[in-house]
C-alpha cells in the first residue's frame, strides 16, 4: 500500500471522527417514566417503584441508554449502549441514596448544559425521587457551571451501574 492511501485513509478516519464529535447530542428520552411512589427516607427496601432514572446520551460512540434504578436495587436497561440491566446490593443501592443525599440533590439548578454542547460530551439526565419529591437535572460533561457534587453523583451512577 502506498503512503498516499495510508495518509488519505487517515485523513477520512480524522475527517468522520470529527464530524461524528461536533453532530448534535439526543436531546433526552423520550419519556421519562412516571414515578407513581416517593421513596421514603431510610427505607430503600420497602418502595417497589423507580427512584431513580438516569439517561446518558452523546459521546463519541453516539450512547443513548437509560437506566431506571428502583428502590429494590433492581435496575432495567434500555437504550443503545454498553449498559445493561442489572442488581445493586443493599450496599450499593444505600451508597447512591447517600450519593444523592451529599449532592443535595433538589437544591441543584435544573440545568447546567451549556450554550454549547459541541464535542465528544455525554449529555446526562437524571430524575430522583427521594423523601416524596421528584426532581429532573440536566447537565453535559465538563459543563462550567456544573457543582462538584453533581459530578460526584453521576460518577457514583457509572460506578454503581458498570
């Protein structure tokens, strides 16, 4: 193979990363699923509906997968991603309780996605139930105005759910 068609093969692979990168990021699910039951303090076990619904869209693989964590610890996948659907431990489902509690998680802003939503970011939203209220917060990696303690609940989200 000649050095031009190493370097023009190159070339295109540079020129579609790119263009895959800057295309515009899925703007959310669909729907998101109605939580019908808060999910009272304390008590993870005794609530069989969702408390959590975690949706991660975008990056440079074109991710759109969401999660719906209930408060059993079980978790259903849906989406097209690496995800999948899954059991938490009673360990793991109190360490994102204690998560969202650290992020303070209903005095955060709706959205923190910046004006520009350009390259290779994952878009994330997440819904909570916790203590009978239901709050929606929507944000983009590295986004500026994003609180370290939200940064901290989503990390402890990809944790729980690899």
């Amino acid at each position: 193979m000649s050095t031009f068609s190493v370097f023009l093969k190159l070339g295109l692979i540079v020129v579609v990363s790119i263009l895959i990168a800057c295309a515009p990021a899925a703007s959310g699910p669909a729907s998101t699923p109605e939580v019908t039951r808060s999910f009272p303090e304390g008590d993870a076990q005794s609530v069989d509906t969702a408390f959590i619904v975690y949706h991660r869209s975008g990056g440079f693989g074109g991710f759109d997968e969401t999660w719906t964590i209930a408060a059993d610890g079980a978790v259903a996948h849906s989406g097209r991603g690496a995800g999948n659907a899954l059991q938490l431990s009673s360990a793991q489902t109190d360490a994102l309780i204690e998560a969202v509690r650290a992020a303070d998680f209903m005095s955060l802003d709706k959205s923190y996605v910046p004006e520009n939503t350009c390259c290779d970011r994952f878009l994330y939203e997440i819904t909570i139930t916790l203590d009978g209220q239901t709050k929606t917060v929507r944000t983009l990696d590295a986004a500026p105005d994003q609180p370290e303690r939200l940064t901290q609940l989503i990390d402890a989200l990809n944790t729980a759910l690899q």
